[in-house]
DNA sequence: CGTCCACGTCTAC
DNA sequence: TAGACCTGGACGG
C-alpha cells in the first residue's frame, strides 16, 4: 500500500488527473460498504492533499464557494485511476464523472480502503513526518514520557498517533539503517539515536517517493519516466522481504522484516544469547 | 484443488 | 489480543 510516500503518489495523481475537469456526479459501488453521499453542486472540481497515511478529496463548487471535504484511506491497495467513462476498473468503487467523458475511480481491490465525506485530518492521527516534520518530531518529545514508548520500537513505529504514514515496508527500511537493535524500547531508542530516527522517517519516504512507491508489487507510479528508472537503479529495499534478512511474524501479526545481525534466536528467552539483547518478548 | 501471503486498520470478547 | 474485513497471486499436491 500504500505508505507515506504512495499516499502522495496517490494525491500528484489525482491533482493531475482533475486538472481542468468539471465534475458533475458521484457514483458508488453497490458492494462497497462504503457511505453513498450527494455532491451539492451542479458541477465541481476536485483537488486533494496527503498527509501521512490519509488523504483529503476536496470537491469544490464552480458556482460558488463551497467545499465538501472527503476522508479517505487506502487499505491495502488502494489507488486512483482515471479512465474513460463505461471503461472503469472492475473494483472501481467510488466514481466521479466529469462532462469531458472521463471518470476518476478510487480503485480497491480488497476494499480496505475508506471515505467519509465531511471530514478532515482524524485527530487520532499525528503530523505528517515528511510534510510536517518539526510538528511530527515534537509530538513524539511532548509525549515521550507515555507508557506507549515502553512498547519495542519496531511495534510503535506502526503507532499511526505518532507515526503517520510509516507501515510495514517503511519501518523495516528505517530500522534497518539504525546500527542499533531493532527492538529496544521506543524511549530508548528515541534518546540514543532519535535525531537519525526522525530524519529517516522523512528521508525514506522521501526516496520512496522519488522511487515511484518504492517499486512495490502492484503500485506503478504513473508519472514515472525513463529517466526516472535511469536515476533509480537498483531497488529502494535493502531489507523489506530481501533474502537472507531475519523476520519474524510481531504481536499485531506483521512480518517485521530485520538486520540478522539481531537475529532472535529463542522468543522465550528474556535475553537473546547471541545478539545479546533483550528479547522483544520481554516487552511484550 | 488447497494453503499461505500481501504496502492496514477496526471492533468485539 | 484474536478475529474480521476482502481479493487474488504464488506455490504445493
């Protein structure tokens, strides 16, 4: 999915994709759980922004100055793609229509993703590390002294409160690049090595971005170009699903991908006997 | 055919 | 802290 960086992706496309079009309807996917709501105008235009891991659809009037905001999220593998209209995605699920015979569709295969209009920024989400990065940085010092940051910083990093847009890729590439163990608490972390934590979660998915998405399976960057895959040789992962990296499946389920310099050897040990560290376990 | 796996939340015991 | 929510691709028999 999207992560931090294909959210923003998500939002080029979709800001390029509506340029200079008239909107005049909404339609939804009757499977779709999703909310079907009305667009008060006759006809809008439609501009978004990203932040961390959501993403806003404004719908705005061309007769006057009403705005309909729209929350969404992309699951799994949530995307948007402009298509003619009567040529939409089979999981094309929300649809805009617009008078030049185009449709815009968030397309989700696994249906994931959310909208909910009337909304925006959910308060249980923190600042944007690549777009908000002193606000994000200061939230996570603010709150240092939480109970949450006793939590292995391999698990808070997923915590969107203070984490907005790191998920299962961007956590293991972050951590990865830390000469220090993956699983130490998150306090710990954050005042031994905490200015080279916080620069990594806006400077991978800043790469990510350049990279189109950190060419992940099934996210196809639309705006990239020859000289992009030129500039970008080699893969933006070093440690995410790469062969001969440790993982092992973490207390929410995911696959935490790691330097098998760390390797846990015996998850009922309080203290890993080879890497001499703490086992995650013991925090847990 | 079957089982496992996937870039993420949610909510219900 | 399990599951629930979903589809589909990879791979095994």
């Amino acid at each position: 999915m999207p992560e931090l960086a294909e959210l923003k992706l998500t939002a080029d496309y979709v800001n390029r994709s509506a340029k200079g079009k008239h909107f005049y309807a909404v339609q939804k996917n009757p499977e779709h759980k999703g909310q079907l709501f009305d667009v008060p105008f006759n006809e809008f235009i439609i501009h978004t922004r990203s932040r961390g891991k959501e993403l806003i659809l404004f719908l705005e009037s061309v007769d006057n100055q009403d705005t309909l905001p729209i929350r969404m999220t992309m699951g799994m593998a949530g995307h948007f793609r402009l298509t003619r209209t009567g040529e939409e995605n089979k999981h094309a699920h929300l649809k805009f229509l617009s008078r030049d015979g185009y449709t815009l569709s968030f397309v989700d295969v696994r249906r994931f993703g959310k909208w909910k209009p009337k909304e925006t920024w959910s308060s249980n989400r923190g600042p944007c590390p690549m777009t908000e990065f002193e606000e994000f940085k200061q939230t996570i010092m603010d709150n240092l002294d939480k109970k949450v940051f006793d939590k292995p910083i391999n698990e808070l990093l997923m915590d969107q409160k203070y984490f907005n847009g790191i998920g299962n890729y961007l956590r293991a590439e972050i951590l990865y690049r830390i000469d220090a163990y993956p699983f130490m608490p998150a306090r710990q972390m954050i005042k031994e090595h905490g200015d080279q934590l916080f620069d990594l979660c806006k400077t991978m998915p800043e790469l990510a971005y350049v990279r189109g998405g950190g060419e992940i399976k099934d996210w196809n960057n639309p705006f990239k170009t020859e000289n992009d895959y030129i500039r970008t040789t080699g893969s933006f992962f070093k440690c995410y699903a790469k062969k001969g990296m440790a993982q092992l499946i973490d207390k929410t389920k995911r696959r935490f991908w790691y330097d098998p310099k760390w390797k846990v050897l015996d998850m009922n040990q309080e203290w890993d006997y080879y890497s001499g560290m703490p086992n995650p376990k013991a925090y847990s």
